[in-house]
C-alpha cells in the first residue's frame, strides 16, 4: 500500500456498503483504496449462512457474497488493505487525512466514504457466542425470520424494535415465541404493544416479564440449542425452556466512537447525513451503510448507499465549493 501519494477515494470499511461504493468509483477511473480493521473484509454478512433477501440472488452464503463483490471491486482497480483499523480523520488544507492504527500509517485522500458498519448489541450470556456461529442465534428478524418456519423461539427485549419483529416473527414464521424483557413494562411505543398483545389473542406468544436470558445451552454437537435457562429478576427462580432458536433485539452500536468531534452524529453515534447525497458535515466525507442516520440496516440499502456516495464523488471533485449548498437534508445540523 502506498502512503505516499494522494488518494482519489478512501473508504473506510470493506463491508457492502463499501464495497458497493469502491466498484462504482473504480469504475469511474477513480484511484480507491479500501481499508478494512479486519483480516477479512465483509463485516456482519460474513457470518450470515445463507441470504436470501439480497435481489437476484435466491440464496447465497454471507462469505461467498463477499468475496465475489471484493473480486468485482478489485478486478476494476480499487486496493483492498485488510487489517487497516482507521482510528482519526481530520482535513489539513483541503485534503483528507486518515489515521490508520494510532498514526502508525497515514494516507491522504480528496474524499472519503465512511462505511465502518455496526454491531448488534450482544448480551454476554454463555452459549450466545457458540450458537451464534452455529447460527442458531440471530439478531435480526427480517434476515433469518424465514429460517424458523414451524418453530419455537426465544426474543429477547423491550424497545421498538422487540416487540414490532417479535410480532413479525409470530405472524408469519414460527409457530410458538416467547418474548421475554427484563422490565414489567416495555419501553417501546404504546402502539407496538398492543399490536403485539392482540397477536397475541391468535398466535402462540407467551410475553414473560420482567424475565432475563442467563444461558443458551447447546445440545450434544453443538450445533442445536438444547434449551435455554430463563430467570425472573424479582424471584430470582430460574426455569428451563425448549426453543430451536434465539432472536436478541437489544440494539445496535455503530463503529464510530473514533470519529467524535469530526462530523455531527446523534446521542447513539449514528452519523448524521442528507439522506438523498449521503453527505456528512465534514466537507468531502460521505456515510453509508448501517453506521449512518436512519439507516434500513439492510444488505440491499447498504449497497444502494455506497452506489449514492460514489456517484457523488464527480460532483464534489468538479466543484467542492458546492457541498454545503448542495445539502438537502434538514435538521441535521449543519
């Protein structure tokens, strides 16, 4: 990788949002350089076994996937560095400055595309980990809903987003969900709740509050969950339940506490962007993917953001003068 010379493009990401982004400006004769913190690029997806929401594909393995739009990315002239954590971003008379490892390297670049991505939020529970690589755990319904058809499972949680894709989950997929949260009241939107309670009156949903996961037990393989252990936080008395798989709904945390104080984020550091340009308050710095501002944290919008950024980037290099007049966004504080 060469430091020295200015770059056209550094994205800082080599999940599908950045890999989106670096196909449509290799492709415009851009010289992008992807650095991804990872020794291997694809973010989340990589642990997904099979996809089956992504257009044109009826069913693809996350690893596979990736690999393929690495291929694509580097077969048009992007570099791909892996093991590149970025760690500061800072503008010094018009140029980009990236911070790679603590300052161990430096690259310059005229734009940047931030595609850091996120983590779902885990709890820490013994047997979470292990049944998460066995994919018996997911964290999103939208993903791995279908994969539970017939079945009985476990959510866990009490915002939004718990109780609208528990819901989801029992009226269309599974045939029995327990839905636990450690609070006698859920903290999502009264409405959610009662959309959940009425499912309730004709699905199999049993809501048991205020309930904790304390462990996934994995049955004889390691490959299935034997059963969990549930435990009530006021009786302290814990309880054995039989499920064949685990949706944990706790959140999400963006990758972007590095970038604080370099572009406007909310409370939860999500990075504020204009939702039709993908443009940051940092003058010639692009966000897409899950890590940006009322994001979908979907494979296919994540891909759509980063074509966004890309096409941008002609635009901005034609006359960067434009950036802020340009931004259509409002409320986003800048």
């Amino acid at each position: 990788m060469n430091n020295e010379k200015l770059r056209d493009c550094v994205i800082v990401g080599g999940g599908p949002a950045g890999f989106a982004a670096a196909l449509y400006a290799a492709r415009d004769r851009y010289d992008v350089l992807v650095l991804e913190k990872n020794g291997l690029s694809g973010g989340q997806i990589l642990l997904t076994e099979k996809v089956e929401n992504y257009p044109g594909y009826e069913q693809v393995g996350g690893p596979e996937l990736m690999q393929t739009m690495q291929k694509q990315v580097e077969n048009f002239g992007a570099e791909v560095a892996a093991g590149k954590a970025v760690t500061s971003l800072r503008a010094e008379d018009d140029v980009l400055v990236v911070e790679i490892n603590d300052g161990d390297e430096i690259v310059r670049a005229r734009a940047v595309i931030l595609a850091p991505g996120s983590d779902y939020r885990t709890l820490g529970v013994p047997g979470e980990d292990d049944m998460r690589q066995a994919t018996r755990v997911s964290y999103c319904a939208t993903c791995d809903g279908a994969f539970y058809r017939d079945m009985h499972v476990l959510a866990v949680g009490g915002g939004n987003t718990a109780v609208e894709d528990s819901t989801y989950l029992a009226t269309r997929f599974v045939k029995n969900l327990t839905l636990v949260h450690r609070r006698r009241e859920f903290r999502a939107q009264k409405v959610l709740v009662e959309e959940l309670y009425n499912a309730a009156d004709e699905h199999d949903i049993d809501i048991k509050l205020p309930y904790v996961l304390e462990r996934i037990v994995p049955a004889d393989g390691g490959e299935q969950i034997d059963h969990v252990v549930l435990r009530n936080v006021e009786t302290d008395q814990t309880e054995d339940l039989k499920v064949d798989g685990v949706f944990i709904f706790v959140g999400m945390v963006p990758n972007t506490g590095w970038l604080r104080g370099a572009v406007d984020m909310d409370d939860n550091g999500y990075i504020a962007a204009d939702p039709i340009t993908m443009k940051t308050s940092m003058p010639g710095v692009f966000v897409v993917g899950d890590c940006r501002q009322a994001a979908a944290l979907q494979l296919a919008t994540a891909t759509s953001d980063g074509v966004i950024a890309a096409m941008q980037l002609k635009h901005y290099f034609r006359d960067p003068s434009t950036w802020q007049s340009e931004t259509t966004a409002e409320g986003t504080g800048w």
